[in-house]
C-alpha cells in the first residue's frame, strides 16, 4: 500500500485506502459508443413498449393519464432530455449591421435564447428515475382500478424484461472490465446476456412474488369488511395482517434499496437469481451505511457526468447548426431545427435526434456500470473478496476439462496422452 525506501515515501496506493475510488472509473466505460448505444437502446424499447401499451388501453381514463409523459414519438420523448444548445455565451448568428433590424424571428429563437438555470440540467436525473419507476411503484396504488392494474403490471414486466438483457450485458462488459481489466467482445456479451437472461429477469420478480403470495390470502379474508360483523370480527386479528405487512416491507425494503445489485452479482459470478436476491438481502442489510455512500457518491459524479454529456451533445449540434446557416440562411436552418420543412429536413432532424438519444443512453450505461463497481465494493466489505475475483468463462471451461491425462511409451516414461490412452490404460 505504500512503498518505503530508507525511509523514504515512493508511492501511495490510493486505491488500496479508499477503495470507492474505483467508482470515478465509472464514467470512462460510460461514454464508450458500444454502452450508449446499449443504454439509448434500452431506454428507447422500455418507453416505446410502455406506449404500445397505452394505445392498447386506451379506452381508460386512468391508464391515459399514467402515460401521458410518452404521448406521441417516444424517441423525441427521451431526446428531449438533451438541450439543443450547451450552457455558456449566446452563439449569435452574425453581428447586426447598419440598418439591420434587432428583432429575431420565433423560427430564430435557437440561435440566441439565453441558457437556463445550471441547476435545470440536474431535471433529468430524477425525470428520468421518476418516469422508469413509475409502473413499479403504481403497483401500489390503492387507487388503481383493475385495467389500471394490469397495464402497470405489464409495463412492469416489459420494463425488467428489456433491462434483463440491456442492463446485463451493461453489467457483464462493467464487471469483467473492472475487475479482471479484461474486454468482453460484442458475441460474448450478447452470448453470456442471452444464457443469463431468465436469472437476470427473475431476480427482481421474487420479492414480488412473495409479496403476493402475502396479499393474496389478506385480501379474500378482508372480503368481511363488507359486511358489519366482520369489521369487528377482523378487527380482533386485525395484528396478524399487520404482521403480514411487515413481512412485505422486509421484503421491499431491501430490493427498494438494492435492486440494482442484482444483475451485477450475476454478471460477476456467473450465478442465478436466488444467489442475486441472497447477496442483495445481505449486503443491503449488513452494511446500510457503506451501500448509502457508495451510492451519493455514485450520484453525484453521475450528475457531473451528466451534465458534461448533455453539454457537449449540445453544443455539438448547436456549432452544427450555428456553422450551416452561413450557406442555408438563418430562418431555413431555424425552420429545420423547429421540426418544420421537407423530407430533407426531417431527415436532418432523425440524425440529430438520433444523436441525442445516444446522449441520454449514458444515463443508463452510467447508472449500471456504477452499481457494478458498488457490487464488488460491498462484496468486498461483506464477504472480504477482493474486486478482482470475478466469474470468467474461459477459466470456468479450463476447470471443466482439466489436465490432459497423462500415458507412458513404450520405454515405461510418462508421456501426455489423449483421451483414447487414457481408455486404453483404464482397460489394460
């Protein structure tokens, strides 16, 4: 941890002393082009299934209000998150000259509005966080009729089934990568996200199973509140629901926190659901405190990130913009950039747009290539394993073969053999 020559101080293993460090590495994985694509990718089917959905149960009034922030293109709905221009000096079009009318057309608006508030950029964070878990914690919403119901249910169920194979192939390239500094190629990542997918999407799934397999009896026996004797009848036995309650909020409370946890531990271990779910348990209850640092300081360094992202993506396309309407005039290029103008234009505006999601895919790529490093950090807190031992497929296939079997010539000296010496030495 620190090297000393007589006496004297060489180095300081920084990461041997604060070992969370290790989650500053999060943001260099984050923004490479295969993991945006990853998270743009995920991002766009989770929103764009959740609209299909809507369409489908659209004739309830309730459903329409839950969808509501994905009316129309879900695409420009997540593109959205990203500014058209970055923070900074107005990037003015040309200067006014003699005669020149100051004015500035609403179509023009793009090339000199004034940047908001620094603290706007942070909005995403949390409209994001707000928007994917909405269908979890609508779940339970007493207020929810039965098509209410079913549609969070199913969007529930899209949202894990689509983040089980993004957000574990997020997390399998994470892992290995931080842990053994080894790469994960395109076909071993889709490989090893396919053959794990069914653990990656029941972990989740367990604790609300229990909590049904809870509810299910309180609510056929609660059918005697509807009638007079019952609620006093109920209400002497009223503390085992209560005690049922409980069980359910152990049972959320911990994959509330530490649901992230469990695609890291099955990208780290090459394990299943059940071994998730334990270690999440674990590792949330035992060290609450280690797992709330670990991620604030996730968090914040994310918003950090973020905020560089979203202005570089911005400012990429405003200077694009700023430097076509010297050749295309102002009010044709602000006309294209409003969405407005011919297939030409809208061509233009699907590769800005296009841009933009890939822009918001590091909210995703980031937030599971974090929780990958604060897996290995409260593994090593809780069970002492160090961050560099992790699950690889081409040692668990040198386990599986082993030694080649050895054989003796005719000259009675061990040799290596094959398989068939080692048949013909078991007969002889």
């Amino acid at each position: 941890m620190i090297d000393q020559t007589n006496g004297t101080l060489r180095s300081v293993a920084w990461a041997e002393i604060f070992p969370w460090l290790a989650i500053f590495r999060s943001f260099r994985l984050a923004i490479e082009f295969r993991m945006l694509v990853l998270g743009g990718a995920g991002m766009f089917l989770t929103v764009s299934g959740w609209a299909l959905l809507g369409f489908i149960f659209s004739g309830s009034t309730q459903v329409a209000s839950q969808v509501e922030p994905y009316d129309g293109c879900s695409w420009l709905a997540l593109s959205s998150l990203v500014p058209e221009r970055p923070f900074g000096p107005s990037l003015y079009a040309h200067t006014l000259e003699a005669g020149e009318s100051p004015e500035v057309l609403p179509s023009q608006s793009y090339l000199l509005r004034e940047p908001g508030p620094l603290w706007g950029m942070f909005d995403p964070i949390y409209g994001t966080w707000e928007h994917l878990s909405r269908p979890v914690r609508d779940l339970f919403d007493p207020g929810l009729g039965w098509a209410g119901l079913l549609f969070v249910l199913l969007c529930s169920f899209w949202g894990v089934a689509v983040w089980a194979w993004f957000g574990g192939a997020i997390t399998r390239v994470a892992a290995v990568r931080i842990a053994a500094e080894e790469r994960v190629g395109w076909g071993d990542m889709i490989r090893y996200s396919n053959r794990k997918w069914p653990a990656y999407f029941m972990a989740p799934l367990f604790p609300l199973i229990g909590v049904l397999l809870i509810t299910v009896p309180i609510g056929i026996v609660s059918l005697l509140l509807r009638v007079g004797f019952g609620v006093f009848l109920l209400g002497i036995f009223w503390w085992l629901f209560l005690i049922g309650g409980l069980m359910m909020a152990l049972l959320l409370l911990a994959v509330a926190a530490g649901w992230p946890l469990m695609w890291p531990t099955i990208s780290s271990e090459g394990t299943d659901s059940f071994d998730a779910l334990s270690r999440t348990y674990s590792y949330v209850y035992q060290r609450p405190l280690h797992y709330l640092f670990y991620t604030v300081v996730a968090l914040v360094f994310g918003v950090l990130g973020w905020f560089l992202v979203a202005n570089f993506t911005g400012g990429v396309i405003h200077l694009t913009y700023w430097a076509a309407h010297w050749g295309g005039g102002t009010e044709r290029v602000a006309s294209i950039a409003a969405g407005t103008g011919d297939a030409g234009g809208v061509l233009i505006r699907f590769w800005v747009e296009a841009l933009k999601l890939l822009a918001v895919g590091f909210l995703a790529s980031y937030f599971w290539i974090a929780f990958s490093v604060i897996y290995l950090l409260m593994r090593r807190a809780v069970d002492a394993t160090e961050m560099d031992e992790i699950y690889l497929e081409d040692e668990q296939d040198e386990a599986e073969h082993g030694l080649p079997p050895l054989g003796t010539d005719a000259a009675g000296v061990p040799v290596v053999g094959d398989e068939e010496d080692r048949e013909t030495d078991a007969g002889g």
